[in-house]
C-alpha cells in the first residue's frame, strides 16, 4: 500500500491549528499526525513539502446548483464537469442539487444524473430543492408538488445508490404524514422555503426535519397579529430547536452576518454549516450568464450573488450565490470575526455531521477518508485530495 506525507503543514484541527506538521496517508485514509521531521520514514514513500501550507478537510456543499457555466439541472455531463472542476475550490463532497420538474420527469432526470461515478469530487447524495415546497422563491412553479408517498418512493429510487435529501416547507398541505418516508435510514430532510407557523415547523421536526437549508432566505416573516407583537414562525422555531442544524449563504446580501452570528451563538459551534447554493456563471468574470429554461442570472462582482435580469419573470430577484466554498470560508473569518478552525469546521465537519459521515469525514484525524485542501495564507486553494488522490493542483 502506497504511503503519502504531506510534510510542513499546519494542520486545521476542529478547534486549533497544529503547527509544522506532517500527516501520514496511506490507503486513502490519514494514518497518522506527526511533529514535523519526528517520525521514521519507512522508505518507499512519497512526500509533499507543503512549504508551510493549512491543511483543512476537504469542503462539503450541502446545497450547490452549478459552477463555470455547468448545472447540475443541466445533465450528466454538466455533472460530471463540475465534480472534477469542484476540488479547485476546495470541494471534496457535494450534494449535487435538482431543481422541481413535472412528475415522471423528475424521477427519469435524477435517474440519469445517479448514473454518474465521480472520479474527483464526491456525490453524497442529490439535494432535491422542490416538488414539496410551498414558496418558489426563484424556482419553477413545479417547486410546488403535492404530498406524495408515490412519488417520494419513485425520487428515492431514482436518486439510488446515491441518497435523496428532501428540501420540504412543513406547511404543505399533507406533507407531514410523508417526512418520516423522506427520513428512512437515517437520510436528513432540510426544511427550506417556507412561511410555516411556529407550530407546523415544531411537528415538521418531531416528524423528522433535521436541517434548514439556505436559513432565513425564502423564510420570510410572519404578519403583526397583535400590535407591537413581535411574530415568531420557522425561523424561531428552528432556532429553538437545539438538534436542528442551519446552513448560510455568507455572501454579505443573502443573510445579514448578524443573523449568522446569533445561529453560531444560540446552536454552539457544531451546527451551523456554510453552503454556496451557487449558480452556473460562479467562478467566472461578472456578467450575465443564461441557464436552462428562461433563468438567465447577472453577477455584479466577484462572489456576487446570482440576481434575475430584466429578461425574467422576477427581474433582479436573487437567484443563487456566487460563493465557491473557500470564498464562503475566507468570507466567514472576515464577516464573522471567528477564528479560521471554527470557519473551516462550518464548511467540513458540520455539513458532514448533518449527512452523518463525521465518522469519517470532516476531520484530519486518524482513520479518516485523506480528503484534504491546502490553503495558502490568503486561504486560497493550492491542492485538493480526495480519498488521498490529487485532483487539483494550482498553477501558478
Ligand atoms: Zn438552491
């Protein structure tokens, strides 16, 4: 079994960074963390001066519809496009994400994208943004399905081997009764767009809701009832739940920073993630972009989110992000004012432990999947491993 050393690192752990290390892969998997020249070499291995690099775990995107004018709505081409260009932003697991089409095409589609083997960054199962929602936001009116457990069973199969993430707003009319169907073998159901009573969201998470996804957009606010009565809905509801992880796109327009701050600060470090929730022209200059049906997105600047231009049906409306995962990082250390292992650990371990694979991934520990990004002090991206194999390196 080939050995790999990455030498003279500093290593981001989940709450400190280990300084002048070197980490000790073998098989895929990391064997060992040893003070930097400390350990004795055993010969046939190779090794990677990592100058004095960060080693982080790789980035896991929870939420993601598409990069460099690929979508993953575009088919399994555009899919396999973005896994091998994803490690370049420091990607090494994704939720690849649908968006609603009409019954029966819906399943075909997913059926053809979970085809799909990647050979660099990972699928961890497909997020499905619709049919069970009850606000568009800037999806297609087919974001607003019908409960079905026929139609759950057929998204399920079609998404096989790969998981199916249900995005559900709990006030559908019946969607209830079907969450503990999404839920079957422990797979989290995110709660997202929705205007859900405090009620409806607390039986949607006894019901089995784990997540809420893209967190205070598409969650609008609830209507003064009583003057001066401030109402409380799902936003207040999933914030009161401590077992319910959120996720934000940190890109400065779609949430408030303070907002992120009070979710770091009401759930503790370990269950708030970052996602990019990013559209087609992300990673590219600013302009216009056009995607598949009438979405056609402009990005005012790098890392600008995604808003509809005039052509559409919600001109300037914002659609997506133009986060890339090590944007959303270095974004989280400037906006937050956190320290770069918590910010690393927003978009590693946490989105990991919503998936439940913190057993092996998110981590840089022994006995976990060498899923790694070298970041240089700028926390850019220089390399990227995926189960030990290079998949991205910089050129300079
Ligand atoms: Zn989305």
């Amino acid at each position: 079994m080939e050995t790999f050393v990455i030498q003279n690192t500093n290593v981001i752990l989940t709450d400190s960074i280990a300084e002048n290390m070197d980490v000790v892969i073998k098989g895929g998997v990391i064997d060992g963390i040893f003070d930097n020249g400390k350990r004795s070499s055993m010969g046939n291995e190779v090794v990677f001066d990592a100058v004095g690099n960060y080693l982080a775990p790789g980035f896991i995107d929870l939420h993601f519809h598409g990069i460099l004018n690929f979508l993953v709505d575009g088919g399994s081409e555009h899919l396999e496009n973005i896994c091998r260009e994803l490690p370049r932003f420091g990607v090494t697991g994704f939720l690849p994400t649908v968006g609603p089409l009409p019954e029966g095409r819906d399943a075909d589609f997913l059926n053809s994208l979970s085809a799909l083997e990647s050979k660099a960054a990972q699928i961890l199962g497909f997020f499905l943004e619709g049919p069970f929602l009850a606000m568009t936001g800037a999806l297609p009116p087919e974001a607003l399905g019908k409960a079905s457990a026929k139609r759950i069973r057929y998204l399920v199969e079609a998404a096989s081997p790969y998981a199916a993430v249900f995005g559900v707003s709990p006030e559908l009319d019946g969607i209830l009764d079907h969450i503990p169907l999404m839920a079957e073998g422990d797979t989290p159901v995110f709660v997202t767009h929705t205007a859900a009573s405090v009620e409806q969201t607390l039986a949607g998470i006894r019901a089995g809701i784990s997540h809420a996804t893209h967190f205070y957009d598409v969650f609008p606010c609830g209507k003064e009832t009583d003057p001066g009565v401030r109402p409380a809905g799902a936003v207040e509801a999933v914030l009161s739940e401590p077992g319910v992880s959120v996720d934000f796109i940190l890109d400065g327009e779609h949430v408030h920073p303070v907002a992120v701050k009070m979710a770091l600060e009401g759930k503790g470090p370990d269950r708030v993630c970052l996602i990019t929730d990013s559209n087609l022209g992300t990673g590219l200059p600013p302009g216009v972009y056009k995607g598949v049906g009438d979405s056609e997105v402009e990005f005012a600047y790098p890392g600008a989110p995604a808003r509809m231009t005039s052509n559409t049906r919600s001109p300037g409306c914002l659609a997506g992000s133009g986060l890339t995962m090590d944007r959303a990082v270095r974004n989280a250390v400037k906006m937050l004012d956190i320290g770069l292992p918590l910010a690393v650990r927003m978009a590693s371990l946490n989105p990991a432990q919503v998936l439940d694979i913190d057993g092996k991934k998110g981590k840089i520990q022994p006995g976990f999947d060498a899923d790694l990004v070298l970041l240089d002090k700028n926390l850019e991206v220089v390399q990227t491993w995926v189960n030990g194999k290079n998949v991205y390196r910089e050129v300079k």
